[in-house]
C-alpha cells in the first residue's frame, strides 16, 4: 500500500505537523505501507490556462497529457498522487478558502481526472465514433483511493474557515476518491500550535488510521470527531447549503444534489432523499449526468454558431477595437 501526506502549507508549520501526524496513524494501521510526504511551497504550480489541449489529444485519441506541465513542476505532484492509494491532504485556509496553489493544482489536475469523460472517450473509441485505441489509455490512474482533508486555519471558529473543507473535497471527487474525513484544525494561528492540543492530535491518527483501513473495508465509516458541528449532506458531510428562493428545495453545493428545507420544533431540517445522494457529483452516475450535459452544450451553441460565425468573428473583432479606442489599454 503507498500512502502519500500533502501539506500545502509552511514547510514544518501547521500543515506539515498535522498531516505527519495524521501519516503516524496510518502508519498504525499499516506497519508496512509505504508513506511520503510532499511539501509543496517551493514547487512551481503555474495555473490551468485554459489551453484545452488535454481534452483536443483525447477527441484525437491521444493521452490528455497537460502541456504546462513541461514548464513546471505539477507532475512532480500529479506522479505521487497518481503512486498513492491512500491520501491525507492538508491545506491552511487563506481568505476563507485553501491556499491559491491547492486551487492552481485541482484545476489542471482534476478535470483531467474526470472518471465519467474519460471512460465516455474511450467507450467512443471502441465503437469507431473517436480515434485512437481504448486500451491504450492507462486506466490505472483510475485506481481505488481514500483520501482525508485536512483544513487549517488561524481563527478561532468555521466561521472563518468557511469554505475550507468544502473546497478541499474538488481534489478528489472527479477520479471518485473514498473520503474517510473533512476536518476543520481552528486557531491555527500560531506555529506549534498543534502540540498544544492533544485532543487534535488524537484526531489526527484516527483520520490516518481510517484513510488506511477504508481501503479495503467498506465498514470503515467517514470520521465525524466529538465536539465538532453535525454534517447536514450525508455525502460529503459538509454544511454549506443553495437556497433556491420560493421553494423549499436546497441544493448541496459540493455535490450538486438537491434536498428538502423544513422547519422542525424551530429547527432547520435539510433532507436528501436516497435517489439524490446516488447521484452526488463524485458518483459515476454525477459525473455522467455532467459528461452529457457537455455534450447537449455543444449541440446547443454549435449551430448557432456556425450560422452566425463570419458576423460574431467580425463583431469580436470590432468590439476589441472599440475597447483599445475607449478605454486603452491593450494586453
Ligand atoms: C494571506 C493569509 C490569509 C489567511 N486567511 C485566513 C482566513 O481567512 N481564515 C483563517 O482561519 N485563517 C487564515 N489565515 C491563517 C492561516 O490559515 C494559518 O496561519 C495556518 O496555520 C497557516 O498554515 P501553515 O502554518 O501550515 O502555513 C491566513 C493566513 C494568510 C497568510
């Protein structure tokens, strides 16, 4: 078994020790498991440019190979999440959200990742409809993972660390990955912080230990630690919720499903019925609903566009001129 640590944090900060500790317990677990750690502060993640390279080498029956990344050091990540069966990703939280390199890497890393896309190319491939041959594609990037997230801020409470899990959980659903934990490490504020707590250490070695043993045993359950607020979605456990005004119909952010809203003895009350959680973004059946949604994208904006192609290309064209001549600046 390889198990990978990723802090995104200060080398030998909070990140770094609460991820070490969480590798101490899967070591527990599992004695002779291999285990890395990665830093990735002095890495350099350059963000996606939207090149779309990767999805054109699929349509033409390549690898979607990203071609930044002979520029920089993103393999260098991508190889040792693609080497781990087991996951602990830790992140400070900046501006209520993980720190902007976390992003930089999920943006060309997932998408890329996306179980649902590619298995759609390569049944395409199969049936003659896309070039290229199905078998060549490595599928073992596809392997079964768990991963834990780990979220680290300087306040006191969630309030300031808002978005911190939540958006942690981009990484690991597009390739399906199990999550055993979602963990929000408050007054982190201070460098050694942790030491001072041994309850949050404890946690820790419980989140690496059911990184570990949920790999193979589905009884192993997602890691809710005592003292912590209740989950309100059952599948990613976090507590972000859409209000679709005038309804009483709610939507997980995260894994785009939809509940329902009720007041209960003054309580709010958000239930998610057993047909939408099978259909939660980081399922296959999510993920596909996605691919096809795509697919009905194109179809929609294609002829339209062909039919109006020369008058947009020439009012494009136009518009970038009235801007320079307005406004004056040119990129
Ligand atoms: C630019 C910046 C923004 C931050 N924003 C937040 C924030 O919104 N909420 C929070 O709880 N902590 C915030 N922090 C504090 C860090 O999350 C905290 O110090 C954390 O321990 C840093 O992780 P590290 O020790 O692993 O480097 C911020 C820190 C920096 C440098």
């Amino acid at each position: 078994m390889n198990i990978l640590g990723i802090s995104f944090g200060k080398k030998n900060a909070n990140s770094d020790i609460l991820v070490k500790e969480a590798l101490f317990g899967a070591r527990e677990a599992n004695p002779d498991a291999h285990i890395e750690f990665i830093n990735t502060l002095r890495l350099n993640i350059g963000r996606c440019t939207g090149c779309g390279a990767c999805s054109k080498a699929l349509e033409k029956g390549k690898d979607n190979l990203c071609v930044e990344a002979r520029k920089d050091d993103f393999s260098v990540l991508e190889d040792k999440v693609r080497w781990a069966d087991c996951i602990i990703l830790g992140a400070p939280v900046y501006a209520l959200q993980p720190v902007g390199q976390f992003k930089d890497f999920v943006d060309r890393f997932s998408c890329r990742h996306d179980y649902s896309a590619i298995t759609w190319v390569l049944d395409k491939r199969r049936t003659g409809e896309m070039p290229g041959n199905a078998d060549d594609f490595p599928m073992e990037r596809f392997k079964k993972r768990t991963v834990s997230y780990i979220s680290i801020g300087g306040a006191t409470t969630d309030n300031w660390t808002s978005m911190g899990t939540a958006t942690l959980h981009i990484f690991g659903f597009p390739p399906m990955m199990k999550v055993m934990a979602n963990y929000n490490a408050n007054c982190m504020g201070t460098v050694g912080n942790p030491y001072l707590d041994q309850k949050l250490i404890d946690d820790m070695h419980e989140i690496g230990r059911r990184t570990v043993n949920g790999y193979n045993d589905d009884s192993v359950t997602f890691f809710k630690p005592e003292g912590k607020p209740a989950e309100v979605c059952p599948v990613c456990h976090q507590r972000l919720i859409t209000i679709l005004p005038g309804t009483t119909t709610v939507e997980c952010p995260i894994c785009g499903i939809e509940g329902q809203l009720s007041i209960e003895d003054g309580a709010v009350k958000v239930e998610f019925s057993e047909a939408q959680q099978k259909r939660a973004r980081g399922t296959f059946a999510g993920l596909r609903e996605h691919t096809t949604e795509i697919q009905g994208f194109g179809a929609i904006c294609a002829p339209k566009i062909m039919a109006n192609k020369e008058m947009l290309d020439k009012m494009m064209k136009e518009r970038i001129k009235d801007f320079e001549t307005a406004i004056g600046n040119k990129d």
